[in-house]
C-alpha cells in the first residue's frame, strides 16, 4: 500500500456518506471498475484518501476498504 496509513475519522468523514456507501457496496461485490470509478469522486473531497484507496484497490483488499468506509464507522 505504498506505506500510506489509515486515515483518520475526521479525514473520512470529507467524503459524502452516499459516496462511502457506494465504495462499501462495491467492495463487498469485488466491482474493481466501480471502485475505481468512484474514487474519482473521492478525489473531489480529498486527494491523500483517494491515494490511499487507489493503493487498497490495487492491492485487492476489498475487506479493509469496506471496513474504511463503514457507514457505521464514520
């Protein structure tokens, strides 16, 4: 993951909940295309969390970038 930790809740928390939910629902499909299509729009609210987002895509770690974006976690 390129050695970028976890954000923190209030860097997060930038990101619109409907867009988190988002990201959650694809990961639990395993939609790579999708998930890169909406860190785009995470892009928009915060560069570094869609950095960090790209390195779990791309590393295939579904299960920790749906825990991130845990609606009940923010």
């Amino acid at each position: 993951m390129g050695g970028k930790s976890k954000p923190s809740r209030e860097t997060l928390a930038v990101v619109p909940l409907e867009l988190a939910e988002a990201i959650r629902a694809a990961c639990l499909d395993k939609d790579a295309e999708r998930l890169y299509d909406l860190v785009d729009g995470v892009a928009e609210h915060d560069a570094d969390v869609a950095e960090y987002v790209r390195a779990l895509i791309d590393d295939i770690a579904y299960e920790v970038l749906a825990d991130v974006f845990d609606a009940r976690g923010r």
